[in-house]
C-alpha cells in the first residue's frame, strides 16, 4: 500500500481509499490531482491513521493517548482533519485558530453550547469536552457529544480537580525549592545592606560629629538651668536673711514662682507640648541639630532614608532566619531563638 504506482501523487498526509467512482463524484478534484484508480492519497497530517468507516458528516471527540482529540469536516478540501488538544495549555480559540489555519476557506468558525449560549475563547480544551457543545463553520453547525471520559471526569466527586493538582505542584515546588530560596534570599539582602552601608558611611560621621557638638550644647543649656536656679536661691536667701526680712520678700517669691508658671505655659504654648524636663532637653537637642547640619549642609533626609533601609533590611534578615521559617526540629529552634 506504500509504494509509488505509475501516475501517483504521494504526499506526507493520511491516506484513504478513493472509490472506482470517485472521478465521477469528483470530477474536479481527480481531474486536477490525476489520481488513478486504486491509488492512495495522503489527507490531512494531523490525523491519526484509521481504517474504520466514518460519517464524514459529523464531528467526533474522543480521547487518544489521555488527550482530546477532535476530527472535523473541513469544508474547502472536502475531508476531515484530526486536531489533537491539550486539556489545560489549549483554549477554544486556540482550536478555533487550528481550524481556520487548516482551512483558509473558513471565514467563520465559533462554538456554542447547546442551548445556543457561546462559549468564550478562554475556556480550556478540558472544560469543552465535559459538555455536549455545537460547533459553527461558516453556516454549518455540527452537533458534538461529549466523550465519555470526559463526562466521567465532570461527574466523579473523587477526582481531583485541576486547581488541585496545580496547587499541589505548586506545594511540592515550594518545598523542594525552599531552602535554596531562603539562602539567595539571604544573600540578596546580606548585599543590599552592604551597598547601604558603604552610601551611609560617610554621612554616619558627619553626623555623630553634629551629634556630639549638639549633645554638649544640651548639656550647657541644662546646667545653666541649673546653675540659674543656684544662684536665686542663694540671692533670695542673703536678701531674706541678711538684707531685708521674710515680710519683705514673701510678694517677691510669690511673683518669681508665678512667672515661672507663666514661663512654662508659654513653653506649651509655643512648642504645643508639656514642659517636661526630658522633652524639653531633647527639643534643644534637635534644634541644636538641625542648625549646625544646616551650617554643614548635612542631608538629613537622605540618612533617614538609608537607615530605614537597613532597618528593613535587618527585619527582613531576622524573619528570614526566624526557627519556624527554616523548617527545623523544636530542639534546634529552641537552640536558635535561645541564641537571639
């Protein structure tokens, strides 16, 4: 049945048997192709080889090898091609693309089901085939049954389905991967802390030289205080005891001690805080800061942001590292967590 006869045309494409009649049927096809009788001609390459008598007038899904594959009626070359789908990776528009790039006579090819509902383009081949559907080509519709393993497949409760696989895939990927995952997580981190530190190297002394004048100007400040309170006691005592009587300066402490009231209101007025002691020594503090880093021209801004950066950095690392993220044994965690 493979060798070459006198006259014949023998392409890479599926054979079938030509009726005696069949220049008779067909004239025009054998007149241009010259096809002798009893001679093979080989169809559509994407059909399997069968001997079996079918109804060229229908379309046929039927699982080969646990894939659809589905044979249909092409209109322009009046034989049928085999379309073998993908059940995931293949959507209906990618079998109704096949079919149009098979037979360019097709202008119009769509799917719909049979309650004449259509079938969007992004459903997948193994959705399709649970259903009867109905297939149009140009102005013909064809009538596919769903093959039975197909219908098996949408009425079983104990299969899984394919959300189920693809998590479980993606559960055994995680865990095969995981510590190689955490380790170049490690890495990526451990380097990115380098560059911070290496851009914020030279601001973090700049800025512990402003931190050190600004401390010592707090300082100054806070022993003045201090130093002021000293001297008004000692004043109001040599002027109580020594130079006028308590009759005399009673009004004067009064007044002084309710100035230092109206001293610290003031204080809440202007800064819209309580006049604490540690608050009050840690805005003259900031404000001793920013003066001279404005002297220097100190980007404040910018170290800010880079030690946020590695503050992140560093809470990054110590999750990464967290006992229950690597997956150890409770003795190890335990050693781990007791160790940080």
């Amino acid at each position: 049945a493979h060798k070459k006869m006198a006259g014949c045309r023998v392409a890479t494409r599926i054979p079938r048997f030509f009726p005696p009649n069949f220049s008779t049927a067909f004239p025009t096809t054998a007149a241009k192709h010259k096809i002798p009788q009893g001679c093979h001609v080989w169809m559509c390459a994407r059909l399997a080889f069968s001997t079996s008598a079918v109804n060229y007038s229908d379309v046929t899904v039927e699982y080969r090898s646990g894939l659809p594959s589905m044979t249909v009626p092409l209109p322009s070359k009046n034989d049928r091609c085999r379309f073998t789908l993908k059940p995931i990776s293949n959507t209906v528009g990618d079998f109704l693309r096949y079919l149009k790039d098979e037979d360019g006579g097709i202008e119009r090819a769509a799917i719909y089901t049979t309650d004449d509902v259509k079938i969007a383009q992004s459903t997948t081949i193994d959705q399709l085939v649970q259903n009867d559907f109905k297939l149009l080509i140009n102005d013909t519709t064809y009538t596919v049954q769903a093959p039975e393993q197909g219908r098996l497949l949408s009425m079983s409760e104990d299969v899984t389905t394919m959300d189920d696989i693809k998590a479980m895939i993606s559960q055994l990927h995680t865990s095969l991967n995981i510590e190689q995952f955490q380790l170049q997580r490690e890495q990526d981190i451990l380097k990115k802390m380098e560059d911070l530190q290496v851009q914020i190297e030279p601001l973090e002394k700049v800025r512990q030289e402003l931190a050190t004048r600004a401390e010592k100007r707090t300082t100054f400040i806070v022993y003045s205080g201090l130093a002021y309170m000293a001297l008004q006691f000692g004043l109001f005592a040599r002027l109580t005891w020594w130079e006028y009587s308590w009759d005399i300066m009673e009004p004067v402490t009064y007044f002084t001690g309710y100035a230092m009231s109206m001293a610290a209101y003031a204080y809440f007025i202007v800064t819209r805080q309580e006049y604490v002691y540690q608050d009050a020594a840690d805005r003259q503090y900031l404000l001793g800061f920013h003066k001279k880093a404005k002297k220097v021209k100190f980007d404040v801004q910018k170290y800010n942001f880079l030690k946020g950066q590695i503050y992140q950095c560093e809470v990054d690392l110590k999750r990464l590292r967290d006992p229950l993220q690597l997956h150890l044994p409770m003795k190890d965690a335990e050693d781990i967590t007791r160790d940080n």
